[in-house]
C-alpha cells in the first residue's frame, strides 16, 4: 500500500488567466493543497510539525502540464510520498480530470529547525506517531537513515 492521498477540487475562476486556462503556478499550490491534506488524512496536520519546532522547506519543484485545465474542472490531485529519510521526503503529484492526467509533478522537501538548518526529524517527538505509519507503509518509503 503506498502512502497516498486523493484531493477533490475544483478550478475557481481567479485561477484561470485571460485565455480562461489555469495559471502555471496554481498547480503548485494545488501541490501544496495536496501534501496537507496527505498528512491531515494520517492525523499529523502539518500544524503538528510547526508545534514542535519542525519545517518542510522545498527545496525543488517540477510540474508537467500534459492538458489545459479551465474554469469550473473537477479534478482529482494523487499526492503520494515517493521516498523518505530522516531529513528530506519527496512527493509525486498527479492531476486528473476525470480519467485524464492533466498534470504531474514532483517535489523534494528537507526537515528544517527553526533556525532554518536541516534537521533530523528522528529528534522531534512527531517521530513517535511518524515512525508506525511509515513502516506500515514500507514498500514506498526508503528506510531512514
């Protein structure tokens, strides 16, 4: 099982530029949309990582636009966690419209204190409830190290 989490949205019309096509730039937010609720749908809202002093900082980002997207698209973003270690996790993000991949992308994220510095997520007690759910999910996370 991978760990992965399906988004419904749909496309507001702000999101749209004046060819009525979506901007470039919402997929990666919609990205960002698709991480949260990732970890809100396994109880560990990003909000629990700040609380203790953790970030995720990007640190790369692609996206792939295959089809254009418009105002009033229902679409679906697959946002799965590609691999993991004790300070970076990577994310693939896919966007439908009905049955057809309109997008993909990829994004690589480090552990960061509140300094700024990477960081070693192991230190944090987040670990504690973090740990159990990726070794459940094993076949698509690396081992940390």
């Amino acid at each position: 099982m991978a760990l992965s989490s399906n988004t419904n949205l749909r496309v507001r019309y702000a999101e749209t530029d004046q060819m009525g096509i979506v901007y470039h730039s919402n997929y990666l937010i919609w990205f960002e949309v698709g991480r949260s609720e990732l970890f809100r749908d396994l109880n560990l809202p990003y909000t629990e990582f700040e609380k203790q002093g953790l970030g995720l900082a990007v640190v790369e980002a692609n996206c792939r636009y295959r089809k254009p997207t418009r105002y009033d698209d229902e679409l679906v973003i697959v946002t799965k966690v590609e691999s993991m270690t004790s300070r970076s996790v990577t994310f693939t993000y896919h966007v439908y419209r009905d049955e057809t991949l309109v997008a993909d992308g990829k994004t690589v994220h480090v552990f960061i204190n509140q300094n700024g510095r990477p960081s070693d997520v192991r230190k944090y007690e987040i670990w504690q409830r973090l740990q159990p759910i990726l070794e459940k999910h094993t076949a698509s996370v690396v081992p940390l190290s």
